[in-house]
C-alpha cells in the first residue's frame, strides 16, 4: 500500500472505486478494469469505506480486514491500487470529502473519474454535497443486472450530471453481488469462481464470513 501522495504522481487521469468491499468480488475486478481501460486512466483507486451512510455497520466486516481484502484483489492488476482515506477517516465515508481530497492531491489538471453502478447512478444528485461531487469529478457508471440501464437513468438526471456522466461500456450487467458471496461461503458452498484466489485466502487467513466466528469477531 503506498501513501496518498505516491498514489496520485505523475497520473493525469484517475478512476476512484468507493465501496465497502464486503468481500471484493471478481466482479468488482472486471467492472474496474472495464472502467479503467475505456477511460484510459494511469491508475484505479480502490477505496474501501469506514462507515457506509446507507448501511448497518453492525453487519459490516471491520474495515481493516476489508482493506486487507482489496489489498489482495488488486495485487496483481496493473495500475491498480488501494487509497484508504476512507478506512482511516473516523465516521460516515462521504463521497464529497473523498473527491475533494482526490483533486487536492491529483492537481487542478488531472481528470478524475468517480465510478459507480446503476444503482447508485440514479440517486446520486440527492448525495450530500452533491454539487461538490459534480463539480470535481466526472462520473463512469456501469448497468447491474435488474435496474434500468444507465442509458435510460442519464436523461432523468439534472443536466449537469447528464454533462459529466460516462457510461462504461459492458458485455453484459456486471453483478457485484457481495452478499451472494457472504451467504455462499457461511453455508460452506464453492466460492472460486466468484472470488480471486488471494482474495479467498486471506478470507480464510481470518476466519471472515462464518468460516471461523471467534477469529472473526478478533479481527
């Protein structure tokens, strides 16, 4: 893991990934390697959250094992990193704070990119600080499987986020299911195909997910 500054050197066009990770998903490796490569960015942050707004912490895996987990996921991916500003902010993990900080340490010329799903795509005005989020970064959204398509959501939002919304190309909806996983795994069933190899190791190095409760709840 580099520090923040090292992060943003030298790169003029950046992709910033937010979530909670909650195990990372080779989903999530495709949509961002998707993402990255049509926008043509020097590097892909990946930014696991401390404190989702919309989720009951209670039921999230400390962000230091989610940390851990995308450290594991994108080792092996060229010009892809983990920024942890997130995990190591106290409290809600606001998106404006985080772009601002982006822009802050990328420089006034870098172009940067905010990547989200469909889901998210379609509340996105009501964010808070939502004209700081639009003013500071564009945004590259990607269609889920069972939501309306992106293509359909840009129309329905207010022009100026029509003005700064990509829409990322994909062969289908990309899944990012991590609950899925969550449940494949505390019921014991095959999860390779959904996981990378290193991810599905350091979820058993832990004991995450119901595979060893006392080791979990240490972490």
């Amino acid at each position: 893991m580099s520090t923040s500054e090292s992060l943003f050197r030298n790169k003029s066009r950046i992709l910033l990934f937010g979530g909670s990770f909650d195990p990372p998903t080779r989903a999530h490796s495709v949509i961002a390697s998707l993402a990255a490569a049509a926008i043509h960015a020097d590097i892909t942050l990946w930014i696991p959250n401390q404190v989702s707004p919309w989720k009951d912490q209670s039921k999230v895996t400390p962000v230091s094992a989610r940390v851990a987990l995308a450290e594991a996921a994108t080792a092996d991916i060229c010009d892809m990193d983990v920024w942890t500003i997130e995990a190591e902010r106290p409290g809600p993990s606001f998106t404006f704070e985080t772009v601002l900080e982006a822009r802050r340490l990328a420089g006034p010329a870098a172009k940067l990119w905010f990547l989200c799903g469909a889901d998210v795509l379609s509340g996105i005005a009501s964010f808070r600080e939502a004209d700081v989020i639009c003013n500071t970064v564009r945004i590259a959204a990607f269609d889920r499987p069972g939501l309306a398509r992106v293509d359909a959501i840009v129309p329905m939002l207010p022009k100026a986020w029509q003005d700064v919304t990509d829409a990322i190309e994909t062969p289908e909806p990309v899944d990012i299911s991590s609950t899925a996983v969550r449940d494949a795994l505390m019921t014991g069933k095959d999860v390779s195909a959904l996981l990378h190899p290193a991810v599905l190791r350091e979820i058993q190095l832990r004991g995450l997910y119901g595979s060893a409760a006392e080791e979990q709840k240490a972490v």
